[in-house]
C-alpha cells in the first residue's frame, strides 16, 4: 500500500522534530569546560582546531567576549593563561605563508653550526610570498622574514627541508646543504663575510648529493662564486663541487657589490 500524502506529511512532522530536539541536546551537551581541557596548549589556535572540538566560529566569537578565549589576530585564538611557545608559533605560521621555513643562519644554528651566541635570538625565516606577520609573533620570538628566490621554480618542493629531530614535526627547518646557500645569499646584506666565513668553515660534513642537487637548482651567480671561493680557501669536501656550478652559472669576468655591512665582496669567475 501506498502511504498517503497525510502519512508522509506526519513523518516528516516527526521526523523534523526528533532532528530539532537531537540538535537541542547536542547544544545543551556542549561544554565549553570539556574542550578545554581537550586543546593544545603553547601554541595558537585556528578556526580548524576549534571547530574540532566543537566550537563553531559563532561558539568562539562568544567565548571571547566572556573571556574563555582571546582573540590573538585574523584566525588565530588563544587560551587565558597560555604561554605561546616558539616553535608551536612558528610551525602555526608554516601553515599561514606560503613556504614559510627556518632559514639561514638560523636554520645552521639549530643544527649545531653556529660561531657566535647571540644574546636574543633573531629568528631567520624565509618564505615564498611577501608577507606581514602577526603582531602577537612579537610576544613570543623576534624574527626576520624575507623572500629570496635563490632557486629556480622547478626545484621540488620540500628539497632540503625537513623537520628537526626531536622538534616539532610541522616546523621546516633548512637542512645544512640549503641553510649554507642561504646564508651565503645574506652575506654582505644581513651577515658579515668574517661571521659567514667562519660559518662555513664548520661544514666539513655536507651530503654531497644533496647539495649538488640544491647547486643545480640555484640561480645566483654570487652564492655560488662565493661558496666555490670560501670552500677553496677553506679546503672544504665539497670545493670541488661548488666550482663546479660556479663554471655552470658563468655570469661575465667578475661579481662586485658593496652589502649594507660596508664590506666589498669582489668574486671573480671561477677558473
């Protein structure tokens, strides 16, 4: 038999309110006590984790006006009380910026390359996109942040970059064949030659492969007439190799420039 158009009228009727009252009792459940004690702490919290533990973007907007949560910037909340922690923030930025990583000096540092301590960190971390980081960020890590395409487009993604042992596992961190390329980008702008020459003295044990693959991808004449020329003096492993790419890239007789640091980098063509 076929149901009439009065049967089915009821179910619906029915069936809307065991919805609306299941609706009613999973709000009337939501205990914002519960989630607390469910949510990370040290680090800031999107919209997606959140929402995970059952607190909508209307849910969040009330909780901070009542003082359960703080609003920390666009998309980013915090918990009354919470010390953010370095690496949680950054690894919440990796997530916000394009290519966002620890670079450079920084990224040597962390991997146990370093020659001098500074007294408060500068964090080194480069990305893909200009961008503005959050003024929160200031609280917690003082950092700089630059784009700097030193490789060509067509190098994989993620290609000397890797989390550290131990470390956060969503933080990228430059693995010493990158960070040594980088930081030699930076020489005579942001680092001083004598730091940086002392810096590179201390690589002795490069992965080869991987450096000749990051070598390959690079597009600066002056990072790697400056390695080839550092390695050589220095009696390096990998001396060879950067001379090598240096003979690859060419770019004329020889590469001069005057860095913000008054030194005069004058690097002639690799023979």
């Amino acid at each position: 038999m076929q149901p009439t158009r009065s049967h089915q009228a009821a179910w619906k009727a029915e069936w809307k309110y065991v919805y609306s009252s299941s609706m009613e009792r999973t709000t009337a459940r939501f205990s914002f006590k519960e989630a607390l004690a469910q949510l990370p702490r040290g680090a800031p919290l999107r919209m997606e984790i959140l929402a995970a533990h059952g607190i909508t973007a209307k849910r969040a907007s009330a909780l901070v006006r009542s003082g359960w949560l703080l609003r920390l910037g666009r998309g980013a909340y915090g918990l009354p009380g919470d010390t953010l922690q370095r690496d949680d923030c950054l690894a919440f930025l990796a997530t916000q910026v394009p290519g966002l990583h620890v670079a450079g000096k920084t990224a040597l540092a962390w991997r146990g390359v370093r020659h001098n301590l500074a007294y408060r960190e500068t964090v080194v971390l480069w990305g893909d996109q200009p961008a503005r980081l959050p003024a929160w960020l200031d609280g917690v890590v003082r950092v700089r942040y630059r784009v700097a395409h030193i490789f060509a487009q067509e190098l994989p993604a993620g290609l000397g970059l890797a989390p550290l042992a131990g470390g956060h596992p969503e933080l990228p961190v430059s693995t010493p064949e990158r960070a040594l390329l980088e930081l030699l980008s930076e020489t005579g702008s942001f680092e001083g030659l004598e730091e940086v020459r002392q810096l590179v003295e201390s690589t002795r044990n490069l992965r080869l492969p991987l450096l000749d693959e990051l070598l390959g991808y690079l597009n600066r004449i002056k990072v790697v007439r400056l390695a080839a020329r550092l390695a050589s003096d220095l009696e390096l492993p990998w001396a060879a190799l950067a001379q090598q790419h240096s003979r690859r890239l060419g770019g004329g007789r020889r590469w001069v420039a005057v860095g913000r640091t008054g030194e005069r980098l004058d690097l002639g063509v690799t023979p």
